[in-house]
C-alpha cells in the first residue's frame, strides 16, 4: 500500500528566455488553490491525497499539466473550476475527468 492514496504533481517550471511553460500559465496559484482545497474537503494527509510541485513534466505546449499517481493521468486545466472538477471527481470518487485529460 502507498502512503498517499493520490499523488498529484503540478508542473510549475519555469523556463528561460520567454518560453512556454506551465508556470506562465498560473501553475503555481493552481497548485496552492488545489493543495488548499484538499485540506478544507479533509481529502489530504497519509492514506489520502497529496499536492505536490514537479519540475518540468515536458508537455508545456499542451499546458498547464498535471500529472495524477498511482493512475498516471494527465490533465490539463484553465482556471479553479477546472482543478475543482479534478478534485471532486477523479480524487474524490475515482472517475476520469475526461474532457480535461491530456
């Protein structure tokens, strides 16, 4: 058994010289709008959910991403809505926010 039952991974690079990346696209206020939201839902700590920062996940043409584990689902997003949805559905009640995935 893991220690989180989810683990999610918000790509917050940045990357030099005016590239795109995940971080221009409010990665990083994602991530601690989700990390926060877990915590108010009771979904986060051991046997739960856990919101993580990565470096580059290299899909930051098709980003922001986020990356879901131990299920190895990618999505994409646009604003709270968005990770709220992910939140509610896939770490919530298992189900695959398809119209997000990547």
């Amino acid at each position: 058994m893991s220690y989180y039952d989810r683990h999610v991974f918000f790509c917050c690079n940045q990357r030099d010289g005016g590239r795109t990346c995940c971080n221009n696209k409010g990665a990083s206020a994602m991530r601690d709008y989700a990390k926060q939201r877990v915590k108010e839902l009771g979904l986060s700590g051991p046997g739960k959910v856990r919101i993580n920062q990565a470096g580059c996940l290299d899909r930051c043409e098709e980003g922001p991403c986020v990356v879901v584990y131990p299920d190895a689902v990618w999505y994409t997003y646009v604003d709270r809505s968005d990770i709220d949805e992910i939140i509610e559905e896939h770490l919530r009640h298992g189900r695959i926010v398809e119209r997000l995935r990547m």
